[in-house]
C-alpha cells in the first residue's frame, strides 16, 4: 500500500512537472510573438522593462485561466492593435504582407515551367 | 509580341516597386499609437489604496460623469509634473479622477500624496501592472477619458497645458 501511495505521489507530481513546462513553453511561445512596444526591436521575451515584464505576468495568467494561443493574441491584438504581433493574422491590411510572395512564387514557377517546355519542344 | 508583353510586365512590377519603397521612405519608421478611440473600458478587478478591499470597475465606471484614470506612480518623475494639472482637473464638477497606483509601494505613494496633495477619488491598486496592460496602456504616467463606460481620449504621457485645455474643452 506504501508503495501504491508513493507511486501515486510521484506520478502526480511529475504531472504537475509536465504540465508546468507545457505552460511555460506556451509563455516562451506567445513571448517571443509579441513585440515590446517601448523597445527598439526586442520581442517581450527578449525585453525587460517594465511593459514587458507586465505583459509576461498577463500572458502567464491568461494561460492559467484557460485561455488559448490565439485568444491571447486576439485579446492583445485588441488593446494595441496588429502592430503588437510579429507574425500579424491574415485581414484586409495584411493580404498583401501574406500573398504576395505566394504570388510571386507562383509567377516564377510558371515562368519556368514554360520555359522548360519550349525548351523540351 | 510576347516579348513586348514580358518588358511591360516587368516595368510596371518595377514602377509599382519603387513606388512603394518610395512612399515608404518618406513614411515614419516611428510607431505612434492611436490617441483618440471609442473603446469600451476593460473589465478588471482591483484592490483600493489602503484599504485593500477588491473592486471590480463595473462598481467604479457606474455613472454618467467623466471619469479620468490618471495611471501614476511615485517612482515616475513626469508625474510630479502632471500633478498640478490633475488638481486643477479636481476642481471640475463633471469629472472623477480614478488612479491607478502602478507598481508603487505604498508608503512611497502615501508620502508622494502626502507632498503633492491627492486629486484622485479612488486610487487603485496594480502591482504586477497587469491592469495597466488591460487598459492598453505602455507606461507611467498615462491618462484615459471615459464616458459611458467607453475610452474617448487617450492621453500616453504626462498633462500639460495643452492635453489639460482638451480636456477641459470635451468637459464643456
């Protein structure tokens, strides 16, 4: 019985381990995300001022309160707007930022294809 | 013809390019948060100055005044500066000043009132500056307008004369 108890003891605590190093990789995660608004080019991760250092606290109660990843951006993205994100969600001021390169992608790949075809014939 | 088709292509992507970059140069690099919105006002709970009771800011915001939420701390210099314009602002009738202590022990801050004199109607409590985030704001000192329980001015930074005068002018 001992034994039984000791057992539960340590799966329970390696549990909390697990899910604490979870959470505390999800922090790092969305952290390194968001840009500290008062520095020059340092993520929050990065920064420690005092905007940044608030804003770490946030992120790590929102996650205890069950928030998800992009629930936290939303929340965030709300306050400051899309300025705050390093990787912005796609919308109508960001379509370009997005598709562009896929267009241009595109483009070159049809350039060549058809190259590749005349040369072929 | 095809040719032809392919140089026009290129010229106008390259037109487009430099057009952009352009307008780009002559475009500030510096990021400028927008000053004047029509937020609603986060929800937030927080203890009260010296007494410590919670509040939540559904029981603060619950009138039909103004209300100003000065953010200040006893550590931040350009708050001294402001002081006088917030007890000017106390004199108004219309307006509540709410503080929102920020990151302050509250000995410094008691002796900061104690030396400047207190404009403020509640102050509140945000240790951790978590609240000050929730109000989408950078730092200290920073100042909100509300009416209706929605933010009609922004003011990021200490009053001055001119940020006072617009206040004044939204209270009229």
């Amino acid at each position: 019985m001992k034994f039984f108890n000791f057992f539960i003891l340590v799966f329970l605590l390696l549990g909390i381990n697990f899910s604490n190093a979870e959470d505390k990789n999800l922090i790092y995660k969305i952290t390194k995300n968001i840009r500290c608004l008062i520095c020059q080019g340092q993520s929050v991760y990065d920064s420690d001022t005092e905007f940044a250092n608030s804003l770490k606290i946030l992120v790590e109660k929102k996650i205890n309160e069950g928030m998800t990843e992009d629930a936290i951006y939303k929340h965030l993205t709300m306050k400051y707007g899309d300025w705050i994100l390093y990787k912005p969600k796609l919308n109508k001021n960001t379509y370009i930022l997005w598709l562009l390169p896929l267009l241009l992608f595109l483009v070159g790949g049809a350039i060549i294809f058809k190259n590749l075809k005349i040369k072929k014939n | 013809m095809k040719n032809k088709i392919l140089f026009s292509i290129i010229i106008i992507f390259l037109i487009s390019l430099f057009s952009i970059f352009y307008v780009g140069l002559n475009k500030t690099s510096i990021y400028k948060p927008k000053t004047s919105l029509n937020k609603n006002i986060p929800f937030f709970k927080a203890k009260i100055y010296e007494t410590n009771n919670e509040i939540s800011s559904n029981e603060i915001f619950n009138g039909n005044n103004y209300y100003l939420v000065n953010i200040w701390s006893s550590w931040c210099v350009p708050c001294r500066d402001e002081h006088t314009f917030l007890m000017k602002l106390k004199k108004n009738k219309k307006i509540e000043i709410i503080g929102l202590n920020y990151k302050d022990k509250q000995k410094n801050a008691k002796e900061f009132l104690k030396e400047l004199n207190n404009p403020y109607k509640k102050i509140l409590l945000d240790q951790d500056g978590t609240i000050a985030i929730e109000w989408g704001a950078y730092g200290v000192p920073e100042s909100f307008v509300i009416l209706n329980k929605k933010i009609i001015k922004k003011v990021i930074g200490p009053l001055d004369q001119k940020t006072f005068l617009e206040i004044e002018g939204i209270l009229k």
